[in-house]
C-alpha cells in the first residue's frame, strides 16, 4: 500500500510538472522527458481520427503558439490514477484554446521512473 502511494505520488508529479507544464509552456523537450520514444498518440479531434507518433506530437507541440504566449486559459487536471505493479493509467482532463481534452496517459515503470508509453485523447468540446 505504501509503495502504491509513492507511485501514485510519482506519476502526479510527472502529470503536473512535465506534461500540463510541458504542454502549457510549448516546452517539447521538457514534455518529452516522460514519454517512452516509441510512444504512439491515438483519438480523435472534433470528430476526426487523430494518430501521431511522439516525435510527429512533440514537433507540434513545439511549432504552435503555446497557451502561456496565447494569453488563453489553460487548466490541467488530474481526475484518476489507477496503478497496477509497474503499469498504471492517468485520466486527465486539459482545457486549451476552444478544446476540451480527456486523455488517458498509460505509464510504465521503467528504471524507477514513471514513462508514459501511449496515450488517447478525445476532444469533449462539442
């Protein structure tokens, strides 16, 4: 049980200070600390498929205005994680621009550290 606080603390602290930072600052090398480089992005963007590797997903990141230089809200939240032995799921809600995400980040224990090996995304906005 005391482990599983540790990882739970882990993986809200690699949420909350790499991804939403990551991702409000525009900082791709920051947010691609935590993820796994063959990480695949799957889901759907108003009603289209969406799928990008990591790489494809942090040059976006990387190449569009970020909502710290928007001057656009931004909320990052964390609504569950569940961890089973070294694997776990975060679900988490990001409010940016005129979108409303629900992403579920999957992590995999890997040399003591939590990494985010996939991830789907849908967009709540509409």
């Amino acid at each position: 049980m005391e482990n599983q606080k540790e990882d739970i603390a882990a993986i809200t602290d690699a949420v909350e200070n790499y991804y939403f930072k990551g991702i409000y600052e525009g900082d791709e090398m920051l947010l691609g600390s935590i993820f796994h480089p063959g990480t695949l992005v799957f889901g759907d963007v108003k009603g289209q498929p969406y799928f990008k590797t990591v790489d494809l997903y942090l040059d976006g990141v990387k190449n569009r205005q970020s909502p710290k230089d928007s001057g656009k809200p931004f909320k990052g939240q964390i609504l569950s994680i569940k961890v089973v032995n070294s694997i776990a799921v975060a679900e988490i809600n990001v409010k940016m621009y005129d979108f409303n995400y629900r992403d579920f980040l999957s992590f995999h224990k890997i040399d003591g550290q939590w990494i985010i090996v996939n991830k789907m995304l849908t967009d709540l906005s509409e």
